[in-house]
C-alpha cells in the first residue's frame, strides 16, 4: 500500500487494526449464533459481545511466539475476557474467520469502487453533453478518418463504464460470501445453522459448499474485474495524452497556477496525470495472475494464496480507487480545445471527405472499383501535395481535395458540382448523434 497512491477512506478499510476488527466481528457473529442455538448461555454470551477486543501490538507480541496469527489473535481477545473466553473460536478454524472477513473487507471496499464507477459515469456524461456537438476528427492506426464529434467519444467511454459497472454489481455477489463449515467443511463440529445464523448477522451469503476455504475463484472474479475497469480507465488516459501532444493539441489536463512541468524546460505542461493512470493500471492488471493461480490449492486448502492475498487484495482495492478518482478529475476538469479540434478536422485538406464521394458514385452508375480509383487518385495528390508542406487550402479556403475533385472530368461525368460541394458538408456525419445520445443515456 503506497501512501503516495492511497485515499484514506479505501485505505483505512486494510489496515492492521480493520483487518482483526473484521476477525473480530466474525467472531462475535458466531457467538450470537451459537447463543441462539442454546450452546453459549445468555450472561457468556453478553460478556464477550461487551467486552471482547484486541490489541494490535499485543497480537504481534504473541504472534512472534506462536508464529500462527489466528491464534495471536483469539489469545489477544482472550485476555479481554474471563471464563467465558472458552466459547470464543468454539467450533471454527481459522479460515473461517479469516474468509469470513475478508469477505467483509472486500464487500465493503467494493462498494467504494462501485461508487467511483458512478462518479465517473456522471463526470462522462456531462461532458458528452456540453460537447455533444464539438466536431473533430476521428482517427483509426493514428490517422484521420472522418469527421466525429468529442460526444461520441464520450458517449463510447460511458457505455463502457456502464458495462463496468454491471460486472462490479454482478462480482459483488460472487465475493460477499462467507463460511462457519469448520476444519475441512464438512460442519462435523457445527451444524449448518450456525453458518446461516453468523452470515445474517454479517449480511454476508453462505457459501452452498466450502472445504476449508472459501474458493479462489470468486477472489480470481473480483481480480479480474478489477483488471478490466484499470484497462478501460488506462485506455481513457491514453486518449488524452494523445490529445495533449503539441502536435494535436485538442485536449489538455488542467495546468494549475504554479504548477511546473519540468525541472529543465520552463514551457512544459506535461500530462503527468493520465501517465500515472497507465503505470497504476499495469499495477492492477498484474494482481490477476496471482489471483488465478491460487485457485489452484491442494487438497481441502495450503496457504500458498494466503501471502499473495496479503499483498494484492488491499493494493488493487487501494490503487483502483485512487486512479479512478484521478481519472475523474482529469475529465471533470479537462481542457477541451474545440479550434484546435476543427483546425485538425480540416488539416488534410477535405480528404475526410473521402468515402462520402466514393458512396454517391454507385448512386450515379459507377462501379465500386472505378468510383474507388477516381477518389483514390485525387485523394493521393493531396497528400502530396500536404508531403511538400504546400498549402491544403486556395485564396478563397476551399479545400485541396475539392479543388482537385472538382477539376476531374471524369468525376465531373457522373457528378455535378452542386453534389461534390455537398459531400463537404458536416452535418451530414452528425446527424444521428441525437439518437446515438438516446441509445447510450437512457
């Protein structure tokens, strides 16, 4: 857990002290339940509901002896009690209270995310709405398409975050899933009530079937999903340093007063944010392969997952959140540069304008392959003429590839100029956004 890249609210719900309070709430489940069932009498019961607790640095004095943190645990909280210290941990092995609580720290720091995730889907939309209109280029291998506007790119981002969100909903039935099952789950020592009864009281579901673990691959589920929000979020950030770049210049990261861009260079406004974003993401992604392969664990359990838990289970949970909240301010406070945006839409001269020709040629009885040949040929003198570094427009700012299409006889053939100069048109490659924005924010 890096401090640097930690929110207090996601981070405090891994720390030393709420992991054992979570034991601890385990614990006190089961001892309600076996209350219920008439084993721990009332006064027994109500002793260790009061009074139970825990040191942290009591546990590790302890743990350094038995070298067994369950039982550093359970011998802490003992000596919070007196004899009714007996019923505590009655019937249950460790894993039942260590995946019993997990579950509850995972269940909890999900919410957290699943709440980022809405964060940003309200951040998206509203930006695609206050740009549903902004033209600019589309770009497919790094190069000019065809018109687009900066809506429908958004509009892309929120669809999906939506289908994010649902995988987290979905996820979080698949981890919120405890077990009392006892040493190899077979509820030898316990009977099956109790686990109904301590999985109510933690609002957790019991798992149909456990050995002594809860399965890996639930914990495998949360990891992957996590891995793919970070891809999508990382892939949001890429598009905005490509954005930034001096050469394209649509989009930037807000520039704070005082805010310095390097150490050498006085004029540099650099986007330091979404390249953190692509470094958190890789971080994220690389706790799946962990993830997956402990779900493979001999027999009825070993511990080989439990050290790789230690480390990714808080990490991902941390560094999601916090990406997620960076990434959130980056587009909630982005700096979107709609010139720039049309000044590259018209930097090649119309040639996006390209198919929208090609398409009006079959209209006129031209075959695809010649149609193809006729916009092709013009289209390659501009980039000629664009390799030469000469102008893309005439005196009068018409375009190049107009100029050259106009200019075609054969072209001229099946085409007046009235319809040449109409493929031009913007309008025509926004007239569906309405109903592509109806789709998408239902």
């Amino acid at each position: 857990m890096i401090e640097r890249y930690s929110r207090e609210e996601m981070a405090k719900n891994w720390t030393m002290q709420a992991k054992y309070q979570a034991w601890l709430d385990v614990e006190i489940a089961v001892v309600k339940a076996w209350n219920k069932l008439g084993l721990i009498p009332d006064d027994d019961a109500q002793k260790i509901v009061e009074n139970a607790g825990f040191s942290v640095e009591r546990i590790d004095e302890i743990e350094a002896v038995t070298r067994h943190d369950l039982i550093a645990f359970t011998t802490s909280v003992s000596e919070t009690l007196g004899d009714e210290s007996r019923w505590f941990h009655y019937g249950m092995t460790s894993s039942d209270t260590v995946d019993s609580a997990v579950a509850l720290q995972m269940t909890a720091s999900l919410k957290i995310i699943i709440e980022d995730t809405k964060m940003m889907m309200e951040s998206i939309k509203k930006r695609a709405f206050e740009h549903k209109m902004t033209l600019m280029v589309g770009r497919s291998h790094g190069i000019h398409g065809e018109p687009i506007t900066f809506g429908l790119v958004l509009a892309v981002w929120y669809d999906e975050m939506a289908r994010h969100l649902l995988n987290l909903e979905q996820t979080m039935e698949v981890i919120s899933v405890g077990q009392i099952s006892g040493a190899m789950g077979n509820f030898a020592h316990a009977p099956l009530e109790l686990e109904e009864y301590a999985m109510e009281e933690l609002g957790l579901k019991s798992a149909p079937a456990s050995n002594q673990v809860i399965q890996r691959d639930r914990y495998a589920r949360l990891a992957t999903t996590l891995g793919l929000l970070a891809s999508s979020i990382e892939k949001f950030a890429v598009q905005v340093r490509h954005w930034q770049r001096t050469e394209v210049y649509e989009c930037e990261e807000y520039f704070a007063k005082g805010q310095k861009g390097s150490s050498a260079m006085p004029h540099k406004r650099n986007p330091i944010l979404t390249e953190n974003i692509t470094g958190l993401a890789r971080m994220i992604r690389a706790y799946i392969t962990p993830a997956m392969e402990n779900v493979a664990l001999w027999h009825e359990r070993d511990i080989s997952h439990s050290s790789t838990e230690r480390f990714w289970l808080p990490d991902a949970f941390i560094t999601c959140d916090f990406m997620m909240h960076r990434m959130n301010n980056v587009i909630a406070n982005l700096t979107v540069m709609p010139e720039n945006m049309m000044k590259n839409l018209n930097l090649t001269g119309g040639l996006v304008f390209s198919q929208r020709v090609l398409l009006e040629l079959p209209k006129a009885g031209v075959s695809r392959e010649d149609a193809y040949k006729i916009v092709q040929r013009n289209a390659m003198k501009v980039w000629e003429e664009i390799q030469q570094g000469k102008s893309t427009t005439n005196d009068e700012g018409e375009s190049l590839y107009l100029q050259y299409l106009l200019a075609d006889d054969e072209l001229r053939e099946s085409l007046s100029e009235e319809q040449i100069r109409e493929c031009f048109n913007f309008d025509y490659y926004t007239k569906n956004v309405d109903k592509i924005f109806n789709r998408v924010f239902k």
